[in-house]
C-alpha cells in the first residue's frame, strides 16, 4: 500500500449505463454502505465496504460519512463563466438580453484583473456546487481564456474552454476578424490544450455572429486539431433560427450552416437544440455531434421546450448544461429539476437515475470524456461529490419517509442545492468544503 491510497464510507451511487439502453435496474451501481479506494488520483476500488477491506491492506486511512451520498461529480456541458456576474438579469429573450445585458458585462473581461476576479469565483461556485468539468464559454478577449484557463491549471481541474469568435452583428468592442480569431485560437490551443487536465474548445458564439469566412476559419482549426472541441449554440430561439436563414439563405437549416463549415464532429456540442428538424435530428447522430439540454436558461429566456426523447431516438448525445447566466443556478441538482419540469410539460416523464445519468456519465458521453470522468468505475478520474441527504430541516423529514433509493435520489433533486454539497474531491483531493467554507464566510462578514 502505498502513502497514496485512502478510502472514503459512505452509501455510493453511481450511473454505469444510459437507462435507455438497459433496464433501469442495470443502468447504476448502488452500494448503501458503500467504499470508494483512491489512488494518485484515480479509483483504485469501490463496492460494498465489507467486501472492498477485504481486498485492501490493513491500515488503509479511511474517511467515515454518515447520512451522505457519494457520486461522480457533476458535468456541466454548456455555461459561460464572463456572464457570472449578469445572472438573473430581467426580463428579455435571447437576442434581446445579448445586446442589453450580456455584451456590456463581456466588455470588461479586457482586463485581466477583472477575469481573473470573475473565474476565481466560477471555479469556486462550481466546486460548491460538486460541479467537477465544465464546457465553457470566454469571452472574444484571448486574455479572458488564458486567465480561465491558469485558475483552473491551479486546481487541477478537468476544464475545457475556448475564446469566442465574433466577426459581425456585434458591438464593435467585442468583434474580432477571422485572421484574427483563428491566430488567437491558434495560440490557445497550442498552450493550453491537453495540459495537465485543460482541453480547448473552438467557440463561434453562435451563427449570427460569424461571417461565413469566419466559419471557414474555425473549420480549418478543427482540421488542423481534430481533438479540439467544437462549442456554440443552435437552434435555441425561434427568431434567432428567422435570422440564421436570412443570412445564409443558401444553407438548408441552422445545422446546416454548420455542417457546410465541417463544424460537426465527435467533440462538436451544440447548447439548445430545442427547436430541430428530423433532418437535423439525423445528422447531428451521424456526425456523432452533442446536444447539451440547459433547462433553466430555456425556461427564463422563454425559449422553449426540449424534448428529450426524441433527440434520444435519434440516437443524438445529450448532456445537462445550466448556461449561467440565461441559467439561474450553478446547481445540477436545480437544474435536474428544472429539466424533469421541462419534460412534464410535454407529458414526458424524466426518472430519476436517468437525470443522475445525464448530469454524470451522460454529460462525459457528451464531452467524449468517458473513459476518464463520468463515474467511479475502477480506473477513472477520482472527481467526486460528497452530498448531505439531510442537508435541510425539510430534507431530512422527506428522506425519513422516502421508502426506495428512486424515492430518495427524485427528492434530492427536487429539494437539493448547494446546501446538499458538503464536498467536493478533484483527482481524490478535496477541493471545497462546506464546513470551512462556512466559517471562512462568517470570518469575512
């Protein structure tokens, strides 16, 4: 045994398969008295406790939790970190809120001093939200990705983000060119993509926003780099998609301004996606291409209903976003339940293990990332979260009456939020707790 290898008690549940796929019975792995074994940062061993001591050395150092959960961490496939500081602003639609309140907000990120102010405090909302990778939006300032990116480097997460490209329909501060989009990118990719932990994603802000030469541009760099990610937006707005067609009125749909670009790979994810043709179903499927479901933000930008079904009969790749800022919350569990709203609008159900499959393995699926992160399976990233199942007054009386695991996980993500997330493990080091951030908060007040 090596000085490395510590253990961690407490019930375990973990997703191991999409429930579409198998029944639900074998779509997770549920341990009530669970042991999760890390080792240099990865899972060495995990299973019932008896069991797993008695494949382990005696003296293994062991962290007892009572009335916790231990799970993957959470994936969050879509959300923009320079608009953390513009959440819950009121009262418009997508283009609208673009140029009221979130073009002014990126403006600032020109300056490092503020990025750097901005991505500390992400980082710290993701981690104490047991939010453990993030695909990401900067700004189209290369400095406000460099920052992201050395914060992140610093506590050895798992993050991918990209500089976003605007060559037109923007305010003139915050436009780029393609020369000058694809040199920025260029060099972004080439620091900080594949280091320690960091992958870069090529991030147009969406079609309106990029001439067709820009767009020519940014699949030119997936060519020069096909193991970048792709990462905007699609189909999220019905006036946003009248726009798309006006301007490219020789392309067949949104997807296909696109697809005509070569955008559309195994990395490439799009957010939204509400509002797509079978065709575009297709294709997004057959170029193997993510879709990443942000509840909250369609909901408070009044942008429509995804239906998650018929995306999945497809056979397209989904994962959770919450896209703060148009998202309210940093919370996965909140915007579980947003999502399973969302669903039942449309007279859909959404099971319980299946949001906890796309908020985890589903999400890694998405990112392309699941041989690494997406659950505790024996050899995989040790990202994890710590949750308290009576983390509330209310919680603890529903838990109390909660009769099935299905029954417990549906109320956690109904009730639960960052009060559940007691704390956060990145590679098997803890990364946030709850305890001492507390005392931290009432030492600064």
């Amino acid at each position: 045994m090596t000085a490395q290898r510590k253990a961690f008690r407490a019930s375990i549940l973990h997703s191991i398969a999409d429930p579409k796929d198998v029944s639900l019975e074998d779509s997770y792995q549920y341990y009530e008295d669970g042991l999760l074994v890390i080792e240099n940062g990865l899972v060495q061993d995990i299973g019932a406790a008896k069991e797993v001591f008695a494949r382990q050395p005696k003296g293994l150092p062991v962290t007892v939790y009572k009335d916790k959960l231990i799970t993957a961490g959470f994936i969050d496939t879509h959300i923009h970190y320079p608009q953390t500081g513009m959440i819950a602003s009121y009262g418009e639609q997508l283009l609208d809120w673009l140029e009221n309140y979130t073009f002014p907000e990126e403006l600032r990120f020109k300056n490092p001093t503020y990025a750097l102010q901005v991505a500390k405090l992400f980082l710290d909302e993701l981690a104490s939200n047991g939010t453990t990778t993030a695909l990401v939006f900067g700004t189209v300032h290369k400095e406000s990705v460099d920052v992201f990116f050395s914060e992140a480097e610093k506590r050895n997460l798992r993050m991918i983000a990209g500089k976003v490209l605007m060559d037109r329909n923007a305010p003139d501060y915050l436009t780029d060119t393609p020369q000058s989009g694809y040199s920025a990118s260029k060099e972004l990719i080439e620091r900080w993509h594949g280091k320690d932990r960091l992958l870069y994603a090529v991030t147009p802000r969406f079609a309106p926003t990029s001439t067709p030469e820009q767009l020519a541009m940014v699949g030119k760099l997936l060519e020069e780099y096909p193991d970048v990610y792709l990462h905007t937006h699609l189909s999220e707005n019905k006036k946003e998609i009248e726009w798309v067609l006006d301007l490219f009125p020789e392309r067949a749909s949104y997807l296909d301004v696109y697809d005509h670009y070569g955008l559309l790979h195994k990395r490439s994810v799009f957010a939204h996606g509400i509002h797509l043709s079978d065709c575009e179903c297709q294709r997004l499927s057959d170029t193997n291409s993510s879709i990443a479901f942000c509840p909250t933000s369609n909901l408070f930008l009044g942008s429509g209903l995804f239906n998650l079904p018929r995306l999945e009969s497809f056979g397209v790749k989904v994962g959770m976003g919450t896209d703060v800022g148009a998202g309210t919350s940093f919370s996965i569990l909140q915007t579980m339940s947003e999502a399973y709203k969302v669903q039942q609008l449309q007279q859909l159900k959404l099971h319980p293990l299946k949001s906890l499959y796309l908020a985890t393995l589903g999400g890694a699926k998405a990112l392309d990332l699941d041989d690494k992160i997406g659950n505790l399976e024996v050899g995989k990233e040790a990202d994890f979260v710590v949750i308290d199942l009576h983390a509330t007054q209310l919680m603890r009386f529903r838990m109390n009456q909660a009769r099935t695991l299905e029954e417990k996980l549906f109320v956690l993500m109904s009730l639960g939020d960052d009060r559940t997330v007691t704390q956060t493990f990145i590679m098997g080091e803890k990364q946030y707790d709850s305890h001492q951030a507390h005392l931290k908060a009432q030492l600064v007040s």
